[in-house]
C-alpha cells in the first residue's frame, strides 16, 4: 500500500510536469477517432472487406495507454525513458514504485484519451449504428481490454530498452498487426464488425468483452512483473 501512495505521488508529478500534454493528446485522440470512423464508413459503402480498418485499429488502439508529452517526442534522439530511470534508481526509487506509476498512468491515459476517441468516433459515424450507452461502453472496454494488453508489450520495451531499440521494436508490430487484420479477413468479415455485434447483441453481458478485459489486464500484470524483474539487473549507465 505504501508503494502505491508513493508511486501515486510519482505520477502526480509527471502529469503536472507538462500541461501541454492533455492538450496534444486530447487532439490526437480526436483526429484518431475521427479518421476510424472515416475508414469504418468507407468500409459500409463497399461489398470488398478491407483488411486496412483492421489494421488501423490494432495499431491505433494501444496509443490510447500513452499520453503525448515533451518526453515521449524526445526518447529516440535523447534516450529519455533511460534516462529518467537512472534519475530515479540514484534518488532513490524503488522500481516497484516506478512499475506502479507507470501502471497508474496507462490507466489514467486509457481512461482521458478514451473519452476524446470513442467520443469522436461516435460522433463521425458510430451515432449512425444505434448503440444504446451498455452497448458503446461494451464496444469501448472490449477495445481497451485488447489496447491493455499491447500496453503491457510495450512497456517491456520502454523499460528494458534503449531509445533506438524500443523504436525498432515498436515499428516490427505493425506488420504483426496488418498479418493479424489478413487472417481476420480470410475468415470473410473483419474484426472491428465482430466486436461491434457482440457489443450489441450481448451489452455489458458481451463474452468478447470480459474475455478482452481479463486477458488485457492479466497481459499488462504479467509482463509488468517480467519487466520489474529485469528492470532490477538492468545497466542503466
């Protein structure tokens, strides 16, 4: 408990840090969300299923897990992910305390950003599908439970890597993610109409929903706790 209030404190302070950064993300999330729902009404208008919708989403969804503040623009040229982890370990700060704010700031970005994307995405086009409001919150959750999980791969490399590298690593899932939409598509649908009819037929009741949330929460604790073990033997000089 006393870890959590210390890494609360931690992540108070980073959020105060840079005001701008509610600002950028909140106008990403708004772009984002708008052109999903300009790829999602191209997609109506057509008999062809297009893997590309799928695709864009896999990528794009995970980014709700991030806010977009000076630090991030910075982490290739400066290395900055490192760099604050060596601040930190001198200081000292447990790296238990450093996971859990990292933990409390995905949750806080999932929740900030998910307002402006799903917002705008309803907006755009979803308002034309007749969602009632269990039914959207399943569509949103069943989306956040998967981006959870990718945030739990990513956090892996952001703690355990240099700037170049995470990048690297960052860039080789979007061909994982465009094969994944193409297997989606051989089936003879595509993925983001799978999740939208299992959010209205089911609501908060959905099966793909609880299966999504469980798998992404219980993703991002496993591979916290893997990189928490690394992070300790880690150079960071």
């Amino acid at each position: 408990m006393n870890e959590w209030k210390q890494a609360w404190w931690l992540t108070r302070s980073q959020m105060s840090k840079d005001k701008l950064q509610w600002l950028w993300s909140a106008l990403f999330m708004i772009y984002t969300g708008g052109m999903s729902g300009v790829m999602f009404l191209g997609q109506q208008q057509t008999d062809i299923i297009n893997p590309v919708v799928d695709a864009f989403f896999l990528i794009m969804l995970p980014f709700q897990g991030f806010m977009f503040c000076r630090r991030s623009f910075r982490y290739i040229q400066e290395d900055s992910y490192t760099q604050m982890l060596a601040y930190y370990r001198r200081i000292p700060i447990p790296e238990q305390v450093v996971m859990w704010s990292r933990l409390q700031q995905s949750l806080m970005a999932f929740t900030y950003n998910g307002i402006f994307f799903y917002g705008s995405l309803y907006v755009v086009n979803f308002h034309a599908e007749g969602f009632r409001w269990d039914q959207y919150l399943a569509f949103s959750l069943t989306c956040t439970g998967y981006g959870l999980l990718v945030t739990g791969l990513y956090i892996y490399g952001e703690f355990l890597n240099s700037g170049k590298k995470y990048l690297l690593l960052s860039t080789l899932f979007i061909p994982i993610a465009i094969g994944i939409s193409i297997l989606i598509r051989m089936s003879g649908s595509y993925g983001l109409r799978i999740v939208m009819d299992g959010s209205k037929s089911w609501g908060l009741l959905s099966p793909i929903m609880w299966i999504s949330l469980v798998a992404g929460v219980a993703g991002l604790w496993l591979f916290s706790r893997l990189t928490l073990k690394k992070l300790v033997q880690r150079d960071l000089n």
